[in-house]
C-alpha cells in the first residue's frame, strides 16, 4: 500500500426518488489497498461501488480516478472490473470464453488469450477447467471463475460486491485466505462490499463502515474493533456491552453508579458518554475482588468460549470467558483500565448518522 | 384390473373425439368417390387436382409468405417491446403489459373489424400490405408473452458484467442477452407463425378483393360447395402442423 490516492469520491451524493442513499460522501482509496465497505443492507455501500463501477450516476459530486474525472464515463470505458454478488458468469459459454470475454472485445490475439486463460485458471486453482461450462461448477468454482474473468484484464482496481455472500461458511473461510493471497500475487487495489464484519476485520487494511448513507468510521480492523468512535460502530463490530455513563473526570469514568479507572482523557468533568466493553474484555473474578457485583443469569456453551449473562447494576452484562460460572452464582465484574472505550453521546438518531460526516 | 381397463377407455374415448373428425377428413381425402356417405376405393386423384389448382396454390404462397414476414417482423418489434417493458418502472410496466395482453384476449372478430376500418379510414388500399400489417399487429403479444419469462430470468448482472469486461451495449446485448433469452424469441417465432397460418376472421375483414390466403380460399371454395381437393388440402396442413409440433417437442426434449 502507497499513499498515492487512486481513487477520489468527492461529494458524491445520490437518491432514488425520496430516499436519500449517500449524501455528501468523501472517500479517498490508496494504490494496492484493500479497502472494506462494511455496513447492514440499505447503508449505501453496494451504491458507493455501483458508483465506482460505472453502474450508477451520482446525482452530484465526482469520482476522481488517477487525477481524472470519470463520473461521466460508461462502464466499459473504466479500467476497473467488478465480482458480481451472483457470479454473473455467462452461461451459455464454456469457461474459456468466459475468461477470454473482455480479452476479445479488446482485440487481443489469439495466442495471448489463450496464455492468459491458462494463467488466470491457474491463478485461481483451476487448472484445466477450459471447457467446463459454469453450470457444472460449484458456487465457490464458479466464484473463482468470476474472479479470473475479471483479473485477466489487467484492471487497476478490482471491485468485489459481496462476493462471497452466497456460499457456506466453511467455504468462505477458504476463501478470504484465497483472495488475500490473490491480492498480495496480483499487487492491485480491491474494494470490497460486505456486510460480514468477520470478512471484513480478516481481510482489509481499511474498513470503512457506513450506515445510512454515512460514512460512520474510517479505520485499520484494529481501530474500528478496539475503538469503535461511537455506539454504532460498536455494536455493529461484534458483541458489545453499550452502557450510558457518566465521565467523571480525566480517566475516571461513572458507570451505572459504579465508578471504573479508563485512559481516556478530554471528555470533560461530569460529561454524559457512552462506553463499550467487549465481552470477552470482562473478567468475572470473586465478588468481593470486583469492581461492581452480579448474579450470573444464563449459560451458553459456544465452543471456544462460554457465553454469561451477568446482572449488575440493573444491567444485563454479556460475558465472553472460558471459564464456567454457574446460573445463580454471584460473581464480581472487573475491568481493565485500557478495555473501557468512551464515546461521544450522540444528541439525536441524526446526530447518531451524522456526527462523523463532517 | 377392471379399474384399469376404465382409465384406458376413458383416454382412449377422449382422442377419439378429438381426432375423429380430422380422420374423417383425411379418410375422405383418399375417396374416389366424389359423396361424403360412401366409399369408391383409394385414390391420389384429389392430391393431383389439388396442385393442380393454381389459385389455391397462389393462396398457399401469399399464406406462407405472409407467415413467415409477420412472424419475422412481430418477433423483432416483440423482443425490442419485452426488452423496454421488463427496464420500465412498476407501475408503467404493469400497465403495458396488460395492455399488450388485451389484443390476445380481445374477440377475433372486433379486431378485424377495427383493422378494416382504419385502413379505410386512412384510405389505405386493402391487400396484401393491409393482411401483413394485421398479421404483425394480432403477433406482437404472442411474441412478447414468451419473451417477458425469458428476461426475468436473466441474472441482470450479467448484461452489467459485459459491460464491466468492456464490451459497448449492443456488442453485449447480442454476446449475452440474446443468447440466454433466444429460446422463448424462437417460441414466440413459432407461436406468432402458427398464429398467422391459423387465422381466418381478421384477414378476411382486410384482405381486400385481390387476395386469399388459404383459410379466406377454403371458406370461399366451401361456400361454392366442398370439393375433395379441400379434403386434401386440408389433410396436408394437418400433417404440416403435426410435423413441425414434433420437431418443436424433439428440440425442447433434447434441451432436456
């Protein structure tokens, strides 16, 4: 990854009718990052890559690819490629052709199609697939091809609208490592569309989550994990305890009547903000070593972690831990200092879309 | 056993009075004996007579000719159609669609009527132009009716895939619309054709004196008196149609 910006959206605003889909949206996309739009189905992300893509005209602003304007050009005047949701593979032609497609339409010779094919199925673990035709391939086949199809021509950014949305999980897994890989072979920028938050922590440099046609938080997986900057992001990314407090003053935080030492600072003294605790964040230790007392209330065995609910403090905690208390024990709730997350409070559910558009 | 026999009786009851009567007719068409009540023995005498006649011929020319041209023409305007509608909004697509189906619902018998009197009111001579021009008007629904399933099939990614790899709209339309939507095109081709061979009401109300096509000539020749050659000729379009019924039912079942 560079800092040279290759992609620039400015202002891109966009509506059907009455609804307002993206508005006032600034994004900028580095050379060879893989950057994540991440947010619930209707936020404007698969709209922002349509918009890329060529697909949607923006009712206003510009997309700016290497210093240029290419907000008016036709999609097949961009040198970008998309992996369509539903592979979108030509059915009645064999694989090879449906590789050679764009080949062909750019004139090129037979004996470079053909190298090329054999490059791209090989690519993608494929080899020998030639003169299979897409119906009898399964979904994560048919998924590959797609990606070959598009990778062989040489497209400066490759955008990716949920790609693997429709397979199972196992096969998902395999194949996040499979497009890393791809990336980092290819050394092209990717955008991807998800609303998979594990996809997209596994696989990006850059996540950007949107909702409502705001761009809510911009960030490494880390950051967006570790500091979500308001409840949204927070609840969105994985499970989360969100409880109102009170910041009583620089690193000393009031919550639910209880105070807790955090590290952050610059809230001001007595100020109303929301903090996010991760659940696994929690340690359940004896009660009278803890910070605050509960009663453990419900049990869920997860596999690598049991799943507790505390009541504390009119509050049902969520409690990622390894170790089992049992229902009707009580238990004492500490937390680390670092583990305690302060976000602003949000006004309004405006305010709540907007706070970070600014 | 017996409850057997039944289900076969009953079958067999149904096909005998849906085809006895086209086997009358063919039977006929080998009489030597001109009466409708007795058999003279087996001859080929109508069959001659028939190829012979040099107006019915004419009508089988301007019939097949008129098919072919109507069925052509309704299949290009009802694929353009279909295309448009199914990228219209809810509402204006609901509407033409309804639209589009009132010509197939509406009577034979008005549409003629309608036809007719345009063309006079346009002062638009009646002929062969007048048939083919209604002939293409009565073909246009069939044709969008098998078309329209065809589209909504279509993945719609696939037409923006085309045009993500580079190619223009109608370099995409032709490589990968077309293709995945040309079986129901074909249908609608054969479905419009038949459609044309069959009909008798409209293109007697704007043939005009000048020509006839094969149902117009038998209705004429009937009211004269039923000579044998109908018989005859009769008994080929049977066998024409079930010919191409066949070939039509062999591809759809290899496609299978």
């Amino acid at each position: 990854m560079t800092d040279n910006k290759l992609i620039n959206l400015v202002n891109i605003s966009k509506s059907y009718g009455e609804n307002i889909v993206l508005d006032e949206l600034n994004l900028y996309i580095r050379e060879n990052e893989f950057l994540t739009l991440l947010g619930p189905s209707g936020c404007g992300k698969t709209t922002t890559l349509r918009i890329i893509g060529g697909f949607e005209n923006p009712d206003k602003g510009q997309v700016i690819f290497e210093g240029k304007d290419i907000s008016k050009l036709a999609p097949n005047e961009r040198q970008l490629n998309t992996v369509f949701q539903k592979y979108a593979l030509f059915t009645h032609m064999t694989i090879a052709e449906n590789i050679a497609f764009g080949l062909k339409v750019k004139k090129k010779s037979k004996e470079y199609i053909k190298d090329k094919i054999k490059y791209a199925l090989k690519l993608v673990n494929l080899d020998g697939f030639e003169n299979r035709m897409p119906d009898s391939l399964s979904g994560g086949q048919q998924q590959r091809i797609a990606i070959a199809r598009a990778i062989v021509n040489e497209p400066k950014v490759l955008l990716l609208d949920e790609p693997l949305g429709a397979l199972d999980l196992k096969l998902r897994q395999d194949m996040q490592y499979e497009l890393i890989r791809l990336k980092n072979e290819l050394g092209i920028t990717f955008i991807y569309v998800t609303h998979d938050q594990e996809e997209a922590l596994t696989m990006s440099d850059t996540v950007v989550v949107m909702n409502q046609g705001y761009i809510q938080q911009i960030g490494s997986p880390e950051d967006i994990y570790n500091e979500p900057q308001n409840a949204f992001v927070a609840d969105f990314i994985g499970e989360s305890n969100i409880l109102p407090s009170i910041m009583v003053e620089d690193k000393l935080v009031n919550i639910l009547g209880a105070n807790f030492v955090c590290v952050d600072t610059g809230f001001g003294v007595n100020k109303p903000v929301d903090v996010v605790i991760r659940p696994e964040d929690i340690d359940l230790v004896k009660p009278e070593e803890g910070i605050i007392k509960g009663v453990v209330t419900s049990l869920l065995f997860k596999g690598v972690h049991y799943e507790m609910e505390v009541k504390a403090h009119g509050h049902d905690w969520l409690v990622h831990s390894t170790d089992l208390v049992p229902v009707g024990n009580e238990v004492g709730i500490w937390v680390d200092p670092f583990d305690i997350q302060i976000m602003h409070k949000p006004e309004s559910e405006d305010e709540e879309a907007t706070q970070l558009d600014i | 056993m017996v409850k057997k026999f039944i289900k076969k009786f009953y079958v067999g009851l149904i096909l005998i009075f849906l085809y006895a009567p086209i086997f009358i007719l063919i039977g006929l068409s080998f009489n030597k004996s001109k009466s409708r009540a007795k058999w003279g023995g087996f001859t080929l005498h109508w069959y001659k007579e028939l190829f012979q006649n040099q107006s019915i011929m004419n009508a089988l020319y301007t019939t097949l000719i008129i098919a072919l041209l109507s069925a052509l023409i309704a299949t290009l305007i009802g694929t353009a159609a279909s295309l448009a509608i199914s990228n219209m909004k809810k509402t204006p697509r609901a509407i033409l669609v309804a639209i589009t189906n009132i010509p197939m619902l509406n009577a034979d018998i008005v549409t003629g009527i309608s036809l007719m009197l345009l063309f006079v009111a346009m002062r638009f001579t009646l002929g062969f132009s007048s048939v083919l021009i209604s002939h293409i008007t009565f073909n246009i629904p069939y044709v969008i009716l098998s078309v329209m399933p065809k589209i909504k099939q279509l993945n719609p990614h696939t037409y923006e895939a085309a045009l993500d790899l580079g190619a223009s709209p109608i370099y995409a339309f032709f490589k990968v619309i077309l293709p995945d939507i040309f079986p129901g095109v074909l249908t609608g081709f054969f479905l419009a054709f038949t459609m044309s061979l069959d009909d008798f009401v409209i293109t007697h109300f704007t043939k005009g004196p000048q020509i006839n096509t094969l149902s117009t000539k038998i209705y004429t020749e009937v009211r004269k008196g039923i000579k044998p050659e109908i018989y005859a000729l009769s008994t080929l379009m049977f066998i024409a149609v079930l010919l191409l019924l066949i070939l039509i039912n062999r591809r759809n079942a290899e496609k299978k």
